[in-house]
C-alpha cells in the first residue's frame, strides 16, 4: 500500500482530494487516507496546469517517514519497440503474486 501509483489509481475510494494549493504553472493536489489500515497517511501531487500531467509526488507514511517521486520528460504516444516490455515468468518468485494491469 506504500506505491504512491496505488494511491493515485484508487483515489477515489480511498482517499479524500482537497486542492491544497496553487502557483502559476502548478496545482497542488492533497489526497488523505479514508483508510486507516493504509500505510500512507498523505499524498501531495504536483501537477502542471497546463498538462495535467503530475510532476512530483511526496507520499508521507504513517511512520512519518517520507517517499519523493519526480517526474520528468514525459513522452506521450512514443512508438515503443513491444519487445522492450517483456515479462519473464521466470524471474519471478514462486508464492508470488503477479497482477495483470494490461
């Protein structure tokens, strides 16, 4: 539960969106656990006005510890080689759980 994507993706059951503030180029976007059995306390998103892209992400656990994501050069619709993206079953742990998001 501490994968700030899972947060992102399933913002709308469990966490409560509040615009917490703005700039001229940027929202700031909280988003608070509805949850307690989550290990993250807070999201705040950074996201471009004028893209809607999210450029930051500052996940704040429980602990009080802190995880800092920062995106940058995004590339939207780049034709990409689908053997690049390869899955190997092989690698992966037996007991292992594997989600398909495809």
């Amino acid at each position: 539960a501490n994968n700030p994507y899972f947060a992102v993706m399933r913002y709308n059951t469990n966490f409560k969106p509040v615009l917490h503030s703005q700039t001229d180029a940027d929202y700031l976007v909280k988003l608070t656990s509805r949850n307690i059995y989550v290990d993250m306390s807070y999201l705040l998103l950074t996201i471009d006005k004028k893209t809607y892209q999210v450029k930051k992400a500052i996940a704040n656990m429980i602990d009080d510890s802190t995880q800092i994501i920062e995106l940058s050069n995004y590339k939207v619709d780049e034709k990409l080689d689908p053997k690049v993206f390869v899955f190997d079953k092989e690698m992966v742990p037996q007991g292992t759980q594997v989600i398909d998001l495809r």
